[in-house]
C-alpha cells in the first residue's frame, strides 16, 4: 500500500465527516512478528477484558500520540487507555 492510497482513503474520510455520518471502523491485516502476537496472546489471555481488537487500537493511538498526532478521538483513546484501571 502506497502513502497515496492512504491519502485517499483519508479523503474519503473528510467526505464522510461533511455530511455528517457517524464515525466508521476501518478494517486491518497485517503481519506481525511472532514474538509480538505471542506477547499479545499472553497478554489477552491474562487480561480477559481485553481482545485483540483493543490490544491493537490501543498500541495504534499510543504510536500515534507519541508522534505528535493531535486529533482529539486519538487522544482520548490514548488517556483514556492509559488511566483505565484494571479489572481484579
């Protein structure tokens, strides 16, 4: 996948947000190392309040926060993940 490719879909993105609709999922594949899936399956197993789907929007707003995104749903992904206490 290209950065243009990105950008379009990221346009269709803004088209979205002008007529008002509500916020849309995006669907992923990716590879991964293994020692990272293992670690996540580990971490999933030991947290069942946690999926894989949280595991990974969560490492995705951490990434981008730490890199200077400053879109408000970002963020608030970021802080609300980081001050979640956990489940006993």
């Amino acid at each position: 996948m290209d950065r243009n490719h990105l950008e379009r879909c990221h346009d269709m993105g803004a088209a979205a947000k002008a007529t008002q609709l509500p916020p849309a999922y995006v669907s992923l594949e990716t590879e991964i190392p293994e020692v990272l899936y293992r670690g996540m399956k580990q971490f999933i197993g030991a947290h069942p309040s946690w999926d894989q789907y949280r595991v990974m929007s969560s490492a995705l707003a951490h990434f981008l926060f730490q890199n200077g995104c400053n879109e408000r749903p970002v963020t608030e992904r970021y802080l609300d993940d980081l001050f979640t206490r956990p489940e006993n």
